[in-house]
C-alpha cells in the first residue's frame, strides 16, 4: 500500500520541517506510516526527501561555502603575492569540518546496522527521551562565543560525534552538534551553521544508501503518476526544509532549543503510550 496525494504531501511537508527541526525526522515519519496504516516507504520517495533537504541546507550555507572555497584559493599563493589578507576564520572552519567528518563518516558505516531498530515504537521513545535531554542541558551552561580558531580538534570530533549519535532513531543531528558545541563552549548561531553543513554530508551518504535501495528493488513497479507524486512531494519538503532553516536560526539567536526538548518528551511519552495500546 502506497501513500495517496494528501498523505503524500503532508509526509513531505512534515519530514522536510523535521529534518530540520531538533525533534527528529524518522520518528516523525514512522508516526505518520502508523497512522497512515503504511509499512514503509520506497526508497526512491526516500532519495528525493533526502535530495530536497540537501538542497535546501546547500542553497542556505551556500555563502559560508563560497568564503572556504576563496580562504581555500588565497591559501596556495604565495604570501608576498596576495593582494588581499587571509581569511584565517574561513579557513579554520573548512579545517572544523573536516574533523567533524570523521566521526560523521564512521556513523555512515554503522548505519546499516542500526536500520532494523527503526520502525520499534518503544525504542524511538526512548532516544526521543534522550534527544529532549541533549536539548535541554545547554540552558543551564553559560554562554560563550568561541568559534573555528579556538576549538581543539578533540572538540571538533565531539561535535561530529554528536552527528554520528543521529544514526540512531529519535537523535537530532541538528540538536546534537548544536549541544554538544554548546557544552565545548561554541557560540549557539555559530554551532547551528556548522551542524547544518554537517547535515549535508550526512545527507550524502545516506542517498548512497537510498540509492543502493534502488538498484536491489527495482523501479519497474512505479508508474509515471507516482514518480511525479514523489516530486511533487519533495518540493514540498524542500520548502518545508527552508522555512525550517530560517525558524532554527532565529530560535538559536534569540531562545536556544530548550522548547524542543520539551516537545520532544511529550512526543516520547505519546509514542511509548502508544506502543502499549497497538
């Protein structure tokens, strides 16, 4: 049984807003199957709600991406032919990425095995409980504004740990980076545009996975409707994902993630409550 226009659309709109949110996507879409009374999606709706999140977190960090690649270009000349000073922060942001990467890139691997857990009712409660937690704790540390050039490397892979965490149910990658960076003492707007480019990375590896799902069913049962309901259902999220980017940034500036947290526990308590009654 496949998802109709209207629960196609809402999936799209509410996956694309999660993905985002620090509330987690997947708990969310497993939600939304049980109600919809569908088992799983296929894995070609999977790739293109994951392609439509990417773009929209490209087209967002695409500015801080610019600034890298220039701080990057101006680096391999040499010093007395520059005409213009190094952007050393630009610079030592690419550098926090990449040490992000490698905790991110670990978790790509061991996703495979954490797969099965998914669609437990009990267990994404559970990790919700854990990701209201996560979101909860920065409020009660005090602010700070390091960034990029103050950060040890052994912060940097914490922070990408925090990525890794989100392979499991009912994590926020998002809530995550942003907490973990938030107890390193990392400036919260700061940490939000550095967890966002993370996001995209993992993005990517999971679309390797989608795309591996595609070439083990097969796409000879979609129709051509289908097909464009899927994307149709992808523009949606990706707007979701953009008014979900803009929403994020403001509450990191103004109000942290505690909010979060506490939806995150209702909606934990909600799913271990429905566990017992399905």
């Amino acid at each position: 049984m496949d998802l109709n226009w209207l629960q196609s659309l809402l999936f799209g709109l509410i996956s694309g807003l999660t993905d985002i949110l620090p509330v987690s996507a997947q708990a969310h879409r497993v939600l939304m199957l049980k109600f919809f009374g569908v088992k799983d999606t296929t894995s070609l709706m999977a790739l293109l709600l994951h392609l439509s999140v990417f773009a929209a977190l490209y087209l967002s960090s695409q500015g801080q991406f610019a600034k890298m690649n220039r701080a990057r270009a101006l680096a391999r000349v040499p010093k007395r032919k520059r005409k213009r000073p190094l952007d050393v922060r630009s610079m030592m942001d690419w550098s926090l990425v990449k040490t992000m990467l490698v905790p991110t890139i670990l978790g790509l691997f061991l996703y495979r095995y954490v797969r099965n857990i998914e669609t437990n009712l009990l267990t994404i409660a559970l990790f919700l409980f854990i990701n209201g937690v996560i979101l909860y704790i920065p409020q009660f540390l005090p602010s700070s504004n390091k960034d990029s050039r103050t950060l040890s490397r052994l912060e940097g892979i914490a922070m990408g740990l925090g990525c890794t965490a989100s392979i499991l149910p009912g994590i926020s990658t998002v809530g995550a980076v942003v907490s973990v960076g938030s107890v390193c003492g990392v400036e919260r707007l700061y940490s939000l545009n550095m967890a966002l480019i993370i996001k995209l990375f993992l993005l990517a590896g999971l679309m390797v996975y989608d795309v591996l799902g595609i070439i083990s069913g097969g796409l000879e049962v979609l129709s051509f409707g289908i097909v464009f309901q899927y994307l149709v259902t992808a523009a949606v999220s990706f707007g979701a994902s953009m008014a979900g980017i803009r929403l994020l940034r403001r509450f990191a500036a103004d109000h942290g993630f505690s909010l979060f947290g506490v939806y995150c526990w209702g909606l934990a308590l909600f799913l271990f409550i429905l566990n017992l009654v399905v």
